[in-house]
C-alpha cells in the first residue's frame, strides 16, 4: 500500500486515534524506511497538523518503539508457551516456525520494519532491546535444531550453524514478498516451507 493511499485517522476516542496513527507511522516506515520518514510526512498521511501529532507521542522514535516491542513481546509470548510445552523438539520448531508465519501476516509492517531498520535503531539505547531478543530467539531456535538432532528427528550429520540461518533466512525474508490476503494464508505459506524442510522437493 502507498502513503497516498494510507487509511487517515478519524476522529473517535484517544486510544482509537492513537492506534490510528500507529497504524499509519508503521505502514510508512514500512514503505519509505524509519530514517526517511518524517513526523510531517505522518501527520499529512493522518490529514492532522504535526503538532496535533505531538498530543499523542513524543517522537517518532516513541512510535517505532511501540510498534516493535508490542509485536515482538506478542510473538516471543507464543514462542515460551511452546517451548515448555510437552512437544518434542521437532514439533516446537515446527510450530514457532508457523507463529513466525502468523507474524508475518498479523504485523506485517512491523516485521517489515524490523528486517529494515533494526541495526540502525538498534545503535540507539532505547532499543537494547532488539539485539538482545535476536540472541534469544537465537538460543532458541538453534536449542530446538540441536535437541532435534539428539532425539534422532533430525539427520545426525546436518551443520546446526547452518540450518539455523537457513531457517532464520527463508522464514523471514517472506515479508519481502507475502502480503496478508493474497493468494495464499500464512498458513498454506508455513505448510509449504516446512514440507520443504522435512521432505525436500525432489521425487526422490
């Protein structure tokens, strides 16, 4: 979607306003990237003066902030409660692969957002937070890959090193290409790639 066709802010109640510009600032940032977005550029896609802006956040920085953070602290929330879960470590990875999927679909912009922008944010103290989440999910799904591998539901010879990027990669990048409401759900995308993963895609 282009910033001429951003929805504007209505008026209503301050939060509805509020999760408005939200919406907005994360559709833009998304198109344009968070340094080339300006407070003006929000504000005239809203159709509100730039001041008017200020009632509700105090800097564009405040607005990212909040977008990545709610979006990540929701996904990480779904990846704690399947792993400690009583699944086996294959099907763990399997289904934070398709919460990742989810993401993808549910937070389009801010997962946009984050592949973007989140080394250059990430230089800032106010988001420590983002390096940090990125050694997490690390941990984790490089844990499940090894646990896999014990367990004896994964190959004994497969480099973990490279399977984590492997995965971390094509899973992620997805949101170059996916757009919610196409052709196909994110969960028919999650089906596929794993089918890929498991199964490969040769007859053979």
């Amino acid at each position: 979607m282009s910033a001429a066709s951003t929805p504007r802010a209505s008026t209503g109640s301050a939060t509805g306003r509020r999760e408005q510009l939200l919406a907005i600032a994360a559709q833009l940032f998304a198109e344009k990237g968070f340094r080339n977005t300006t407070v003006r550029d929000i504000a005239d896609a809203a159709g509100i003066l730039s001041g008017s802006l200020y009632h509700h956040f105090d800097s564009k920085e405040s607005m990212v902030d909040e977008l990545l953070d709610t979006f990540q602290r929701e996904l990480f929330a779904e990846y704690d409660a399947t792993a400690a879960s009583d699944l086996t470590p294959l099907a763990k990875l399997e289904s934070m692969i398709r919460s990742s999927f989810r993401a993808i679909d549910e937070h389009h912009s801010e997962v946009a957002i984050f592949q973007n922008d989140s080394t250059y944010l990430a230089t800032f103290d106010r988001f420590a937070y983002l390096p940090e989440r990125n050694e997490r999910f690390e941990k984790l799904w490089r844990g499940l890959l090894q646990e896999a591998v014990a367990s004896g539901e994964l190959r004994d010879d497969l480099d973990v090193d490279l399977v984590y990027r492997f995965l971390r990669d094509t899973v992620w990048v997805a949101v170059t290409w996916y757009r919610p409401g196409g052709a196909l759900s994110a969960a028919q995308v999650a089906d596929q790639y794993l089918s890929i993963l498991l199964k490969g895609i040769s007859r053979g």
